[in-house]
C-alpha cells in the first residue's frame, strides 16, 4: 500500500500556504480607469462589473474608493468627445484629467496613461492612414505619439504606456522626453500586443474600435498575429533595448507561453494585462453558474504570476487587496 507522497504537502492549509512558490500581494497590481468626455455621468462597461466610463468628477471619487480599497496604481484612458480625421488631435480632455489627479491624490496615487490615437481618429485605427486610407503609416504617427505622450507628461503622469505597436516609437519617445526634461516618466511598453479578440469591451468603453480604411478593417497589420511567438519576443526585446522601463504582454491567459519565454530574459519588470474580454469571459462563466468568479479570478492571476508576470493589470484589481487578505 502506497503511503503519502505529493500529497503530505497538500493536506491542510497551513502547509499549503506554507509550500506555495507563488504568492499575490496587491502592492503588483494596476487597476485601468476610463475618462470619458461629455457624459451626463458615469456609465457602467457592458460585461465588465464595477468598471465605468468615468466623468471628470466620477474618476476623482473611484480613484479614493480604489485607494481605501488599498489600490494605488491607475492606467488611465482618456475618451475624447471629438474624433479628427488625419491631424490636429486634442489631448486636453486627458490631459485635465491627469492634472486634476494630480492636484487632488499627488504622490498618493502612481498613474499611468495609455498613449494612442484610436480613441482619437475618425477611423479608430490606431495610428494614421495613408492618403488613399489604404495603410497604417509609421513615421508620421510615431511623430503624434510622441506629442501625445509629451503633453502627458507634462500634465503629471508617472508613466505612459504606448499601446499603438508602430515600430519605433518606444526610442522615439524616450528620446524625446529625456530632451524635455522628462527624464522621470516612466515608459511601459505595450511591447507583445497581440491581434486579439479579448478586448470587446474595452473597445466600447473607449468608443475606438476600427471602423474604416480600405482593406483595413482591423488591427493585423500592427499587432502581433497570434501564430507568431517569435514575433512577440522579438517585439519586446526590441523595446527592452529602445528604452522601454516595464515590458507588457497583452492579452495574459492566451499568451502565458509568451510571458514565460520572456522571464528571466530581460532586465525589465514584466507585466500582464488580462484583458476586458478576458475578465469578460470569467464573469460570464460565473453568472451562468458555472464558475466561481473569486475563485476564477484568484486562479487567472495566479497562472499570471506562475508564468512569470511581475505586475498584473486587471479589470478586477481594485477587488485583489480583499481577496487576497482572505
Ligand atoms: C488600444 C488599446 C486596446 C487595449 C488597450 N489599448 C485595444 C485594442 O488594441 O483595440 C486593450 C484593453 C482591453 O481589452 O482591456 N490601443
Ligand atoms: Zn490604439
């Protein structure tokens, strides 16, 4: 008769918790925050619960209830009223935003902000088109990112975050804020963005999914295709080395091959983003009663952090610091 092996580890909590090789603290999670321009007030995000396009009031006070809930550190995402076609793009929505949370939260709160254009353009892609619509160009968007990411800086973001995928950008933007004196700003690069189908109502919330464009009805020829790890690699290598500080992978449950490849290979601090449709996914599972949402959410970040992930930017971050103390 066999007697306990694996199993004497497993037997009662003390020894589990005592045994466990990963371990989820609140301090590494970063909870995404949308300002919306115009709204009457804030409206929920279909299929993300507790998730809302926030006014410029309502953000202020979800930002102190997330930081009494004992969460910090905010990727922020501003939502113009207006979109323009080719040029002439308005940051100052955003940009009031992050002063204002400035001024009110100060050292209290870190804040990152999403630099891209496709909350911003008629087209909703992500840079700008040629003259026939017919391509996403790169020089001359790489240009306007880094006037975008410039004007967030000097409103007060800690960091911004370029989620565009243009080639270029990430030394485009160092360059340029080290020369402005933002030597501080912090720089997380969207560096492995996948072509994906997670990010359903992300898109909603930030009214920016594609919409014109000859021939260019999506995101394929900027994002990396699922089918091509080597690509992600090289991506965030080629980041890491233009001056990206904290290299992302994105979506995170999908790609946790990506982020494992990635481990130990950089120098920089790697974060997950589990995406909207990703946490869109796992509430659905539990509202058919087929899942555990806590427990479903607890074991998604853990696979996260398993796979090497330092930082995790979840929908549901702002619920870590009460699940985790249980
Ligand atoms: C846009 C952007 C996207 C996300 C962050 N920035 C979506 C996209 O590429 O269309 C995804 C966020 C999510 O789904 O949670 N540059
Ligand atoms: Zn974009």
């Amino acid at each position: 008769m066999a007697g306990l092996g694996l199993r004497r580890l497993r037997q009662d909590a003390h020894v589990r918790a005592l045994t466990r090789e990963v371990r989820l603290h609140p301090e590494q999670f970063i909870q995404p925050l949308f300002v919306v321009e115009g709204l009457a007030g804030r409206e929920p995000v279909p299929g993300l619960h507790g998730v809302f396009r926030e006014t410029a009031r309502s953000l202020i006070t979800q930002v102190e209830a997330d930081l009494s809930a004992g969460i910090s550190c905010f990727l922020l995402f501003g939502v113009p009223a207006h979109k323009s076609g080719q040029q002439g793009f308005d940051w100052r929505h955003t940009v009031e935003a992050i002063r204002a949370l400035c001024a009110h939260f100060g050292q209290r709160i870190w804040l990152a902000v999403d630099v891209c254009l496709c909350a911003h353009t008629s087209h909703g892609h992500c840079g700008l088109l040629d003259e026939h619509g017919e391509h996403v160009v790169n020089a001359d968007s790489v240009s306007v990112l880094v006037e975008q990411a410039l004007a967030f800086a000097a409103a007060g973001a800690d960091c911004v975050a370029p989620s565009d995928m243009m080639d270029g950008r990430i030394g485009a933007i160092r360059a340029a804020l080290d020369e402005r004196g933002f030597e501080r700003t912090v720089l997380m690069s969207y560096a492995a963005k996948f072509h994906s189908a997670f990010y359903g109502p992300f898109r909603l919330a930030a009214d920016s999914a594609p919409t014109s464009g000859v021939g260019l009805r999506d995101r394929a020829s900027y994002q990396v295709d699922p089918a091509r790890p080597r690509d992600a690699l090289a991506s965030a290598r080629r980041d890491a080395a233009e001056g990206a500080d904290i290299v992302m992978v994105k979506p995170g449950l999908p790609y946790l091959d990506i982020i494992a490849g990635l481990t130990g290979t950089l120098a920089q601090p790697l974060a997950a983003y589990q995406t909207s449709g990703e946490q869109a996914a796992l509430e659905l599972l539990a509202e058919a009663g087929l899942a555990e949402l806590d427990r479903a959410q607890l074991e998604s970040w853990t696979a996260l952090a398993r796979a090497g992930a330092d930082i995790i930017i979840s929908y549901a971050a702002r619920r870590a610091p009460a699940l985790l103390a249980r």
